[in-house]
C-alpha cells in the first residue's frame, strides 16, 4: 500500500492506495457514515457490505450530476437527521464524486467528506484536487465549489474487478500527467501496455506516479490563479473542442487524447517543442486509446467551439504548451494561430 499525505489550504489529506482498503475505512471513519454508492458496483457486494456506513445506493454517470440529483441527496440527508460532524462518503466513479463531493461542501456549510472511487479516472485524478460540480441548463460544471475529502481511499480491487478496456479514460489523463511533469514515469508508461499493467502491484505504482503529480500542481495553485494548475488542461483546450463538436459521442478521455496530439503539433510548429506528434500517438496507442481522424473534422466549426471554451481571454487561448516530455508552460495563444496550425494539419493549407 502507498500512502500521500498532503495539506491542502490548511486541511490534512490521506490518500491511500492500495489493495483491500475496506478494513483500513472502518478504522479510519469514526463519525456517522452515510454513503452513497453507485448501483453499478453490485460485483463488489462483499467489499461494499464490509464497509460500515449508512448504504444509498443510487445511479450514477453524467445524467446525476444535476439540480434533481443534488436535491435527492440533500433529502436524504435531512430525513435521515445527519448532523455536521458526521462524514458522507461515495463508492463510484467521478460522476458520483462531483454530485457528493457539491453536496458535501454546502450541506450544513460542509460535513466531512470521504471519497471512495472506483474509476481509473476517479481514483487518479477527479477525487484529488477538491474541486466538484454539477451541470445546469447545457453547461457542464457551471455551479461548484472547492472542497476536499478528508480521505480518499483508492482501492485497487475495484479496478481490477473491472473489464481493463474501462481504465483507458483514467490512462489518457495519466499519460497527460507524465507528458507535463514526468519523464521517468513516461518512460514507465512507454515500457508497458494495457494488458502488463493489469495487476495489483503495476496498478498501484501508476495511481501512486499520477497522484503525486496532480497533488504537486494543486498544492502549488489550489485555486488556479497563478496558471500552474492551468497546466494539467494539456489536451484539454481543442479536447473539449472535439468532445463538443462530436456531440459528446466522443469520450473525454478519446477527446483529450486527439487534443493532446494537435496541441503538441501546435507547439511544435510555434517553435516550443521538437516534433513529439508520434511519440504521443504511441504511447495513447499502447493503452489501447482510440485515436481520433481530427481530418474528419472542418477547422472552421472546430475553431467556433474553441472559442466558447472558458480559457479564453481577449480572443486569446490560454494554451499549454509542451517544452519536452515532462515539460509544459502555459501560452497565450491567437486564436487565428490556432486556426492556421490546424488548418495545416489537415492538409487545408501549407
Ligand atoms: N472534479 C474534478 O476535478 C474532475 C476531474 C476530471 C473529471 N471529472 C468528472 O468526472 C466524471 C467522469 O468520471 P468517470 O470517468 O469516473 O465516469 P462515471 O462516474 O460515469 O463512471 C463510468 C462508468 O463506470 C462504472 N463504474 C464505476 N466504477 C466501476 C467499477 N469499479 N467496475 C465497473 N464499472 C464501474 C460507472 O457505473 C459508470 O457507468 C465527469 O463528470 C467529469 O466531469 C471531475
């Protein structure tokens, strides 16, 4: 098991990988327990019963994260009289985690919080971090706040009770994470493939590598003022693009996969960068991450939904930009730059 401890805007965080986590959660939860889980888990009965806690089985994936979702959890928590000092908790993945986690933080002005994820995705990267959402009308995480979990408790067994296919999501994330900060670690993910990392020990190194970094970027910019934490949006400015374009066919992780690849074109026909097109295009294809046919996209249209993105500023795009693998830094881009690249990536113009 793996262990990070982190103070976060003066509140203590435990994070702990590993395997069979249920035993070590009962120690640790001394307040009223109550928990929401998702009704997906159902494989993981035995896990899920051993944990004592008050048990709300409920739905979960993007449909939940909304005002009636929200208003549901608030009611049972009234019905079921739980006061500030007692600690809500979540089996599920990032979904799940964003509805509990809003909850969490304006229940009562803020009642302890406890993540238990059960996603690739969740496990390395929503559940750290403290931010949380819902959606409202259309928009994506428009009401959140900053909150953090007092534990999080990533539980490798749930991932491998999973079919691996499912950990693709997580592994583009995890692959943005060592392109940005990492080296050695990419270096790691080049050396293995979906299937040699299906196990308890390999599992546990990456959740471990992946957290450690997000953690060291939130530490710094908890708030994302400085444009430090700017920098885990590598792929995030023309992935969100994609993913809108598509109709949300496209997954996030696809997304972020194809907008990591045009956003490294990018800096490397600015200059930042040497070519590290295909070297990425590898290494998303050892995990078995569908590569998106960006030429199947028209650049005009593209450049429209770039342009709603919130991470412009002044007709600018606040863009990452790769230096090296393991090294990032965060641009101002012109939009129409952005057009030109693009438009010559796909052939449109020289
Ligand atoms: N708060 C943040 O910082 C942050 C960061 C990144 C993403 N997110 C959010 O996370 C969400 C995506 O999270 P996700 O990818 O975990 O999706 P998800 O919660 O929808 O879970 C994906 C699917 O996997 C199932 N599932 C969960 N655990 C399983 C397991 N162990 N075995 C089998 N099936 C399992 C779920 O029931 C669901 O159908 C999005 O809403 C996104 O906005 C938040």
């Amino acid at each position: 098991m793996q262990i990070l401890d982190e103070n976060l805007i003066g509140k203590n965080i435990k994070i702990y990988i590993g395997s069979g986590l249920d035993n070590l959660i009962n120690k640790n939860i001394r307040t009223k327990h109550v928990n929401f889980i998702s009704n997906n888990l159902i494989t993981y009965k035995r896990k899920i019963n051993n944990i004592e806690s008050i048990k709300i089985f409920m739905d979960d994936g993007e449909k939940i994260k909304d005002i009636e979702h929200f208003g549901y959890v608030l009611n049972e928590l009234i019905s079921r009289e739980i006061e500030r000092n007692s600690t809500i908790s979540y089996i599920g993945g990032g979904t799940l985690g964003d509805l509990i986690g809003f909850s969490a933080s304006v229940y009562k002005r803020g009642v302890n919080l406890c993540a238990i994820p059960t996603t690739m995705l969740s496990q390395v990267d929503s559940s750290i971090g403290g931010k949380n959402a819902i959606n409202y009308g259309n928009v994506k995480n428009i009401a959140g706040t900053f909150y953090n979990p007092e534990y999080i408790f990533d539980d490798i067994d749930f991932l491998l009770g999973s079919d691996k296919l499912l950990l693709k999501e997580g592994l583009s994330e995890i692959i943005k994470m060592a392109l940005i900060k990492d080296s050695k670690f990419f270096d790691l993910l080049m050396k293995n493939d979906l299937d040699s990392i299906f196990n308890e020990k390999m599992l546990e190194e990456i959740i471990y590598r992946g957290a450690k970094i997000k953690l060291d970027f939130v530490r710094k910019d908890f708030y994302d003022v400085k444009k430090l934490r700017f920098n885990l949006n590598f792929g995030h400015s023309i992935g969100h693009a994609i993913e809108s374009y598509s109709g949300n066919l496209i997954s996030h992780g696809m997304a972020v996969a194809g907008g990591m690849m045009l956003e490294s074109y990018i800096a490397y026909k600015m200059g930042y960068s040497p070519d590290l097109y295909g070297t990425i295009k590898d290494s998303l294809k050892k995990y078995k991450i569908d590569i998106i046919n960006i030429k199947e996209y028209n650049v005009d249209k593209l450049i429209n939904y770039i342009k709603n993105d919130k991470k412009m500023e002044d007709g600018k795009l606040n863009m990452v930009m790769l230096d090296d693998i393991g090294k990032s830094h965060v641009e101002k881009i012109d939009i129409n730059e952005i057009k030109k690249y693009l438009k010559m990536f796909n052939g449109d113009v020289k």
